[in-house]
C-alpha cells in the first residue's frame, strides 16, 4: 500500500504480565489514556481498541514515525501510572508492537478480532456490551456518508468492500442497549449534576475548573471542552474513536455481523508472529481449559484427566483460540512431541 497513511493493528504481548488491568479504575485509566496519546501524536486516528486483563489491541491511522509515538506514549503514561498507583516497575514487560495492515480483507477481519476478544476469552458479555472497548459505537446509528474518512485507499480488487454502498442502521440490536455517543447526549439532557448519579452523567470538560478536570480524569492534558467526561473520570469513547470511516468499509451491518460471527484467531495470531504471541493469559486459558473438561468429561481438575482427553482439549484449544503450543503444554501438561503429533 502506497502513501503516507497507513492503518496499524498495535497489541501487546500477553505473557509477560498477570494484570496490565486490575479493577474498573484501571481500566478507566487505560482507556483515557488512548484519547490522550491520541492527542500528542501527530495526527493519529483512533478506529477501534480492546483492554483486557493482560493485554491491549488498539487499530490506528497515521504514519508509521506517527504511530510509533502513539506507541511510545501509551506505554510511557501506563509505566507512570502503573508505578504511582501500584508502585511496580512494568516498562520492560509491557511489549507492545504494531503491524501494518495493508489489505482491506485485512482491515476488516482486524476489527472484528478485536471486538471478539472478550468473548474469546470466555467473558459473560455480548461483544457490544463490553465495557472496555469500542464494539459498542459500532453501527449504533444510521450509516452516515458525510463522516470524514482517513485518506487511506487501498489498492483496487473486485472484491473491494470500500466501493459498496448498501447503507442500513443497527435498529435490531435489544432494546436495552444504547450506543455510548446516544447514552452521553441522553444523559446530559436529563442531568449534568455530577452528585446525583456519579457514574451515569455525562458532562462536557468545559462545564468544570480545568483543575478539577485535571484530576478527574488523571491527567495535566487538557481536553477540547466539548468532549463529555463521565463523574468516575472516563472519557466518553464516542469523542475520539472514528468508527463512521471504517463501517463504511464493511458498508453494512449485516457484512459487519458476518464478520464478526467468524473465528479469526488463527489467522490473526498467525500473522501476529504466530505462536509467539500469547494473547489469553495462562489464567484464562486455564479457565476455559476446567470449563471445557467438566462439560466434556464431567472433571474438575486437569490433573485427572487422561493423555488422550488432554490430546483432544488441546486440539480443541488450539482451534478455538490459537493457543501457541508451549502454551499449551504448560497447561495440559502435554509434551511438545505428543502435541505436534496431532496439531
């Protein structure tokens, strides 16, 4: 792909570290922390990010030297926050990198892993449900073809989604659920008295000292005033996250779903340096491992498990979830040798 932007898939390494997030303030401060590096950072365009536990994926745009910078800022302020709120020294563990994505098929399939990681991961959420990441702006509202896009074309193909122009809303999601750029306005009509309800209001920065802000949200940067600002200190995802550009990629909802309903953790890890990166915590993988034994072969302990249960649970994983095989031998308990012959 030619030109001076580039979209950039950035994730972390998630065997290095137990818990990058701890609690709800952790992941608070995290997500904040991608508005505001996306604010020194030459231009970067924040499409789509996922926090979990133990590691991060975030999809930008920019240049690379631009990309770089958002990188080198994210993990500066995590190591200062991590360090003044935990006293730990994470700098060296904290291995984030990026990979260019070049291809539209690519693109989209990124987006898609992303949101997916939750309920990889075995979390009770629907994918839009999850609180720390971006599903939930997704074809929230009417397709709208005036949103700026990115400047970024990929190279002509027949299959070039970009090019469709079926525009349809997100109208079948349940009733209960609301996108956060529709549940911030809502919000705010109804009250912007951060006492009477100090997680449900949203606010403008500009409504309060800059002091104040300062400290709400954990950071000297200042915010635009007119982005909304929650009582618990999280910057609204609706401000800086340029979802329009990228659903105009997949062009529909329905193609979008499509998407999303694959499993595209083999593919995305593989192109990720393959088993070299772990992106499900030993703890996790351990999780669905006692979940996938008790109701495959009613046991509650892996240890009582026989070879050949172990074989089959570990052919499984590996499908499910791209688990890397020393992964998998350290959980199963399985040698290398024993696992290459049927993986």
């Amino acid at each position: 792909m030619t030109g001076k932007n580039s979209y950039w898939h950035i994730y972390s390494d998630g065997r290095k570290i137990d818990f990058l997030f701890r609690d709800e303030s952790e992941f608070i401060a995290g997500m904040n922390r991608i508005a505001l590096c996306s604010m020194v950072s030459g231009g970067v365009k924040i499409h789509a990010f996922c926090l979990m536990s133990n590691h991060i994926h975030i999809l930008i745009s920019g240049s690379a030297e631009s990309a770089r910078k958002f990188i080198n800022e994210y993990k500066r302020l995590t190591g200062i926050w991590v360090r003044k709120h935990r006293g730990e020294k994470i700098m060296g563990a904290f291995d984030v990198s990026m990979k260019e994505v070049d291809t539209i098929e690519y693109l989209l399939t990124t987006v898609a892993y992303i949101h997916r990681n939750p309920m990889v991961a075995g979390f009770p959420y629907r994918i839009e449900c999850y609180p720390w990441s971006s599903a939930a702006l997704y074809f929230s509202g009417d397709y709208n073809d005036t949103q700026s896009g990115t400047g970024i074309d990929f190279p002509d193909s027949s299959g070039d989604l970009s090019q469709m122009k079926i525009r349809t809303s997100f109208q079948s999601r349940s009733q209960g659920y609301r996108s956060m750029e529709c549940l911030y306005i809502q919000s705010v009509e109804r009250d912007m008295n951060l006492h009477d309800n100090p997680k449900g209001n949203w606010f403008p920065a500009s409504s309060t000292g800059e002091l104040k802000m300062r400290k709400l949200i954990g950071s000297h940067k200042k915010i635009p005033g007119e982005w909304m600002v929650r009582a618990d200190g999280l910057i609204n995802p609706g401000n800086y996250i340029s979802h329009q550009s990228i659903e105009r990629k997949f062009a529909s909802q329905r193609h979008y779903l499509f998407v999303l309903s694959r499993k595209s953790e083999p593919e995305i890890n593989k192109s990720l340096d393959g088993d070299n990166r772990v992106m499900l915590s030993d703890r996790e993988i351990r999780t669905i491992t006692l979940e996938m034994a008790e109701k495959d072969y009613s046991v509650t302990r892996i240890m009582d498990l026989g070879t050949s249960e172990r074989l089959s649970l570990a052919s499984k994983l590996k499908s499910r979830y791209g688990v890397p095989m020393k992964q998998l031998s350290r959980i199963l308990r399985i040698t290398d040798k024993s696992l290459r012959e049927i993986i």
